[in-house]
C-alpha cells in the first residue's frame, strides 16, 4: 500500500464506456442480495397484488440505481483528491491496514 502509485491508466489503454458499465451491474450480487432481502422481507409480507409489487420493485430500482450514481459521483471526486495528494493518501491507507 505504502509504495502504490497515482498512476490509474486501464491495462488494455481504453476507457470503460457507460454501458459496458451498466450490463457490468448486472454481474453484482449485492444488487440480487438487495433485491432478495427487499422483497421478502418487507414487501411480500404487506403487499399481495399485482400492481404493488410492480411498483415497489420500480421503487426499488430507482433507489438502486440512484444509489450506483452517487457511488459513481464520488469515486469519481475522490479518484482526483488521491491522486493529487497520493503519499498522503497512501500513508493512511498503510497505518489503517496496519492497525
């Protein structure tokens, strides 16, 4: 951690577009975990028809990918923050490893 470097170049030399992002969203399991988790233990329980639980997976959608942006929004804010203070960033990264 302590000698890793600023340098955040991709192996193959291109960027990831956005949609080799979005179908790359469809490989996480924390979403199916969320999803799971939702519905059988909130929404299930309460709501039987047709149409709430249309809706409510709408909901959860919305909330997931809401949620997907501004964890986009900041790893991009923070991606430029470490690399413009990386020693910094990597001597705390070390001491929390360490500890």
């Amino acid at each position: 951690m302590w000698r890793s470097s600023a340098d955040v170049e991709a192996d193959s030399g291109k960027e990831a577009s956005f949609l080799f992002g979005m179908i790359l969203q469809f490989a996480n399991p924390k979403i199916y975990i969320y999803a799971i988790t939702a519905m059988t233990l909130y929404i299930l329980p309460v709501y039987r028809s047709t149409g709430a639980v249309i809706g409510f997976t709408v909901l959860l959608a919305l909330i997931g990918a809401s949620g997907s942006f501004v964890w986009a929004l900041f790893g991009s804010v923070f991606c430029k923050f470490f690399s413009r203070h990386t020693k910094a960033v990597n001597l705390v990264m070390a001491l929390l490893l360490v500890y």
